[in-house]
C-alpha cells in the first residue's frame, strides 16, 4: 500500500515539474486515487475477515457439537449403566443420580437436595466417608443385603473441591461364590480328617513290622507317612484359615509368659535344629510379660521358626523380641536360602510355595496365609527383608493391650 501510494506521489511530482499550473486538477486526481485504492483495500481486508469468521463459526460449531455428542453419550452410558453412581457437589447437594441407583437404594427424587436429609443410615455412612475427606475411596461395603465395592473420586481443580462421584459395584454374587468356596473347603476338610487319620494310624502300625519289609516296601512305607501327614497338615491348616476367615475373630487377651513360650517353642523345634546344625539364638528385651492372645502368639512363633528351620541348612536362627511404645515386636532372622525379590510379594498368598520341588519335605503353603491373617485380627503388621542364599527376617508389630 506504502510503496503504491510513493509510487503514486511520485508520478504526480512529475505531472507538476511538466506543468506546474495544473497542480489543483493533479491533486485532485492524486486524492481520488487514494480514496479508490484505500476503498479497495478495505474491501479485500472485509472479505477477508468474513471468510476467517465464516471457517471459525464452522470450528466452532464442529467443536460444540462434538461436546454436545460427547454429553449425550456419557449421560446415556452414565444412566443406562447397571451401576448405581450418585455425584454430590461440594455443599453436599445431590446434583446427580442414575436409574440404577434409584432401583438399587429405592430413592427417587432426591436431586437437588441435601445428602443428610435423603440417604439411609448405612448410605450415608459411606457417603459422609468419601464427602467429609475428600479422598479417594475403595471398599467393599455391606447394603441391606448386598455387597457392594464403593469406589469414591473427589472432583478437584486447582486445588479447590468441587465435590464427590461415588460409583457402587455389586459384588454380592462374587462374594456369594467365595463364601460358598469356602464353605466348601471347610466341609471337604472336615470330613477327610477322619479317613486321614485312619491312614496315618494304619501305616503306622504297618511300620512297626518293618523288619519283615524288603528294601522297597520299607522305602515306599516311609514315603507313605511322610505323604499322609502332610495331606494331615494341609488339612489342619486348611481347617485354621477358613476358621480364620469368618467374620469377627474372638480373642482373647490374657496376660502371657512371651518369653516362656518363645523358649518353650524353640526346645520342640530344637532336634530337629540340632539334625540340620542349626543354632537357635533367642535374645529378649522383656522383663515382663504381655496382655495378648495367646493362641494368636503361639501360631505366629510356630509358624515363623519352622520356616526359618525348615528353608535353612545350617547357621544361626536369631529370635528377637522387645516391648515398643505400646506394640510388641518380634524379630525372626536366619540364614537359610532366602527368598528371591520378584517372590517376596507373593509368599503370603494361600498355597504359595517358591520351590515345589522339595518332595517330601515340602510345606503346605498355607503356614503364612495363616501368621498373616492372625496378625490382621490383631491389628498388628508382619514384613519380611530377604536375600537369596543370603537369608530372611520376618518382623512382626503387635499392638499390645
Ligand atoms: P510352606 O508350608 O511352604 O512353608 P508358608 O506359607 O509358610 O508355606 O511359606 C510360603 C513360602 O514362602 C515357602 O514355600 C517358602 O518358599 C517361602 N518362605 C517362607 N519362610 C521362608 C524362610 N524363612 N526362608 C525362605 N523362604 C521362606
């Protein structure tokens, strides 16, 4: 535009050096010219602008109805879904259920109110969990009948609240089937400890007539005990943890001689230590003894020194126990095979064993699922830091009464 309107001045300076006495009728025609192009300009400039506004309104149009689709179809997933999903916003009003949580709970209606003066006694305990903490919630919850898994999400932005989602996963039918398993291995225990006990009884009888065996009956006589008692323990253990597993484990806290029963542990396990040449080692900070579940203790230390026997060939077994700010602490260390890391996660799992090919040595697999889970019915916790061929030492905390 610039150099078109030099261009311009500079054709009508020449006009005026040819002859001077024209210069209104040259200034005028240069003034028309510079209204003409500056109108042309403006009207390229307009088009221009139209065309920009025309692609952004057709952007902008293609977003909002993509956000519109977007609403549509999660609002259609959110109430279709079998899920009954409630959203309360950060002064507690409910702002949204879905038709499943009307079917689920039987409320109706209860958009746009406050959640304390709607929801049922066990709804509004869960609710009044995941609103008043603004953490993220996952449990399985009992409902009336139902089991459901709550999972809670805060909505937050910059900080600020803004409120809860909470979605509610019926689990009734799993847990129905876990509970039916359950059951299911108790009986079929419970009713091979007869015939168990049985088997065990009659070759052991048929042992004691062993110098009428060859060689081979002899050998196969003995791995027949060996198979039967274990099958005797997997049986007990099993019996121990679905035992275990029902709901609300009495205990009973009495006043316990811990260092009695750790000595008292160790000398029925001390033969077999002395076979292996194993030295057991028992170091102990108490004075005094403890309020604590026997029974609970006695399965702990059992179970935690026949391991440490049964996965070491030799070297010291260390036993440590102390008294800590209300928690009793129980240390058991040996120098046995260790456990590789990639298993340390998995050694508390029902019928984890890393090595199965032990033959008739091997556990149950169970000996841990059972220290753990007694440890959770005490409120207590259990670690365990391992190295392969080097060594483990479990560590268990019990809160002391
Ligand atoms: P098991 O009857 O096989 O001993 P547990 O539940 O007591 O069953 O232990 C599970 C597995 O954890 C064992 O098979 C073994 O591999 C590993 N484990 C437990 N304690 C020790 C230990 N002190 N040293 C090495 N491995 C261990």
């Amino acid at each position: 535009m610039i150099t078109r309107i030099i261009g311009l001045g500079i054709v009508v300076l020449l006009a005026l050096m040819y002859d001077a006495s024209l210069s209104g009728l040259y200034f005028i025609v240069y003034m028309c010219a510079l209204i003409l192009m500056e109108m042309n300009q403006k009207g390229k400039f307009d088009q221009e602008m139209s065309d920009y506004r025309r692609r952004k309104n057709t952007q902008i149009k293609a977003v909002e109805n993509e956000r519109i689709l977007n609403q549509k179809i999660l609002k259609t997933l959110i109430k279709t879904m079998s899920s009954p999903m409630l959203y309360i916003d950060r002064n507690g009003i409910i702002c949204f259920t879905n038709n499943s949580f009307k079917d689920n709970f039987g409320l109706s209606d209860i958009q746009g109110k406050y959640y304390k003066d709607v929801l049922g006694q066990g709804l509004l305990q869960i609710v009044q969990e995941c609103y008043l903490f603004e953490k993220k919630y996952n449990e399985t919850r009992k409902l009336g009948e139902r089991y459901y898994q709550v999972d809670s999400n805060p909505l937050i932005k910059n900080q600020l609240f803004y409120g809860t989602i909470l979605l509610f996963v019926d689990v009734s039918k799993v847990k129905e089937i876990e509970k039916f398993q359950k059951q299911f291995l108790s009986d079929v225990s419970h009713e091979l400890k007869t015939p168990m006990s049985a088997i065990i009884g009659s070759v052991e009888i048929l042992n004691r007539r062993s110098g009428d065996m060859d060689e081979i009956t002899k050998e196969f006589m003995e791995i027949l005990l060996k198979e039967s008692e274990r099958m005797q323990n997997l049986i007990d253990d099993i019996l121990v943890l679905s035992k275990l597993e029902r709901p609300k484990q009495e205990l009973n806290h009495v006043f316990v001689d811990v260092n009695k029963l750790i000595e008292n542990t160790i000398q029925l396990f001390q033969e077999l230590a002395n076979e292996k040449g194993i030295e057991i080692q028992f170091i102990t900070m108490l004075e005094d003894g403890l309020v604590l579940d026997y029974k609970s203790l006695k399965t702990i230390i059992t179970n935690l020194i026949s391991n440490a026997i049964k996965y070491s060939d030799g070297g010291i077994i260390r036993i440590s126990v102390l008294y800590k700010e209300g928690t009793m602490i129980l240390i058991v260390k040996d120098h046995g095979k260790g456990i590789a890391a990639k298993n340390i996660p998995l050694i508390f799992d029902r019928f984890f064993q890393e090595d199965r090919s032990r033959g008739i040595d091997m556990g149950t697999g169970l000996g841990l699922s059972i220290v753990k889970k007694v440890i959770e019915n005490n409120n207590g916790s259990i670690e365990v830091v391992s190295e392969l061929n080097k060594g483990s030492e479990f560590t268990v905390h019990i809160p002391v009464s």
